[in-house]
C-alpha cells in the first residue's frame, strides 16, 4: 500500500500538491452544474424547510450547498485542514462547520492524507488496505498524516439536536461513525464503495441494531433510488453484493419507520 506515516511538511512541493489536490476536487464537485440539480432535487424527497441535516465528511461543501439550497440548516464536519480553510472562506454564515473527525469514541483520529487526490484520504487504515491495490485507487499515493480531534454524532447531537438526515462519507470510516450513534435519525445515508463492500454490511448491521429500518441505494451521481423497493438490512445487503459487481459507488439511504 503506498502510504506513509510522516506529517506533511509545509515545503512548497507540498503546498503545491495540496492546491492540484483542491483544484481537483472542485472540479469534479463543482465542475458539472447539473449535479447540484440533481442533488437538489434527491433532497427535496427527504428535508424540508427548517429541518436539520449534518453533512459528516463535507469535503468541499457542495452536498452542504445542496442541503442549504432545500431549506435545511447545516452542521458540515471536515476534518482535512485544507478543506476546512475552504469551507470556512466560502460556505454561507448561517452553516455551522466544524473541524472534526467522527468515530465511535471522542478522541484523537489520524487521516492518512492524500495531497493529489485528496477526495479519498481516510482515518480507516482497514479501508486503506481493501482498495489500495484495486485499479480505481492505482494512482492514488497517501503521502502525509493529520492529526485531529475526534467526537462523536451522539456528541454533535447533544450540541446542535436530533437531525432529520445526517449524510456520511468518510472514505471507509462510515462504520466508526455509525458506532458513535445511539438513537436513531430519520434518514440516514452512507457512501460504500465496491472494493469495500464489507465497510458497507457492516454499516446495515449497526443501522438495523439502532432500530426498525428500510433501505435504498442511489448508485453513482443521480436522483433515483435504484431499487424498486425498500429493503430490510439484511436483505440490503444481499441486493448490494448482487448490484455492485459493476464497480460503481454510491450511497446507501436508510429510513427508519
């Protein structure tokens, strides 16, 4: 795995890394507008005016921008500095942000770091391991370290309330996340990536343990659920395994009833 434990040094090698990795990140987020549509209009479905949505992993803010855009008010957690500073320069006042990770317990979390692709730096040395080594991740080189605090979403829930949605993308960690829950939300939505499908059933094992729940997948960069229904974890799981071998990603979407 191409990784290393050393912090990165503020070199200007570094800092330019860090700028292409922006650079490449708003471009794939914000590059193509209908995406934000599209965003928009999967939300629409799920949050109405007023109600309150955690963006937990908010990266470069552009599912934050959506939620807002719909009526909801934000709490964006991101723990990589370089976003951080983005979203702290950018995002609208009224959004809380947090500079966090979010696991099972508070703490301290360490982000191996991607400086060129930074889309996919992570906390979880366990997801590192399943997709390092797959053609997706081939070009992928984790080449520095972050060290941040750590809390939790009964923590964030304690501070700012019971969300009606809370979105999870965390490269891996989504499990560690959902272990850091004790009470239901509403909806709830986890990305999963094929490589690492065991993150994924781990993840409807904690949702189905946290109450009676039905789920869905949207596949990709789209506003439809792919199946035509609603599925009980387990057998969420099992249509997973069946659906994914296309190797495309997406977001797992629970509603509790």
């Amino acid at each position: 795995m191409n990784r290393t434990s050393r912090a990165a040094a503020a070199t200007p090698t570094a800092r330019l890394r860090g700028a292409t990795g922006l650079a490449r990140s708003l471009a794939i987020y914000y590059g193509m507008p209908w995406r934000a549509r599209t965003l928009r209009r999967l939300y629409r479905g799920i949050i109405g005016p007023g109600d309150l949505a955690f963006d937990v992993g908010a990266h470069v803010g552009n599912r934050t921008r959506a939620l807002r855009a719909v009526g909801a008010r934000v709490v964006a957690v991101e723990p990589q500095a370089l976003f951080h500073r983005w979203l702290s320069a950018t995002l609208p006042r009224d959004v809380v942000l947090h500079r966090a990770g979010i696991g099972a317990s508070a703490g301290k979390l360490e982000l191996a770091v991607s400086r060129r692709h930074p889309t996919v730096s992570s906390g979880s040395a366990d997801w590192l391991g399943d997709v390092a080594d797959t053609p997706t991740f081939a070009g992928v080189a984790w080449d520095a370290t972050e060290t941040v605090e750590q809390t939790t979403l009964d923590a964030l829930i304690a501070i700012h309330g019971r969300p009606r949605f809370c979105k999870i993308d965390v490269e891996g960690m989504e499990p560690e996340v959902l272990a850091g829950l004790t009470q239901s939300i509403p909806w709830i939505a986890v990305e999963y990536v094929p490589a690492a499908l065991n993150r994924a059933r781990a993840c409807l094992e904690r949702l189905a343990a946290l109450g009676e729940c039905r789920v869905n997948a949207v596949r990709g960069e789209t506003d439809r659920f792919d199946w035509q229904e609603w599925l009980p974890p387990r057998a969420a799981a099992e249509r997973l395994a069946a659906t994914a071998a296309d190797g495309r990603p997406g977001d797992l979407y629970a509603r509790f009833v």
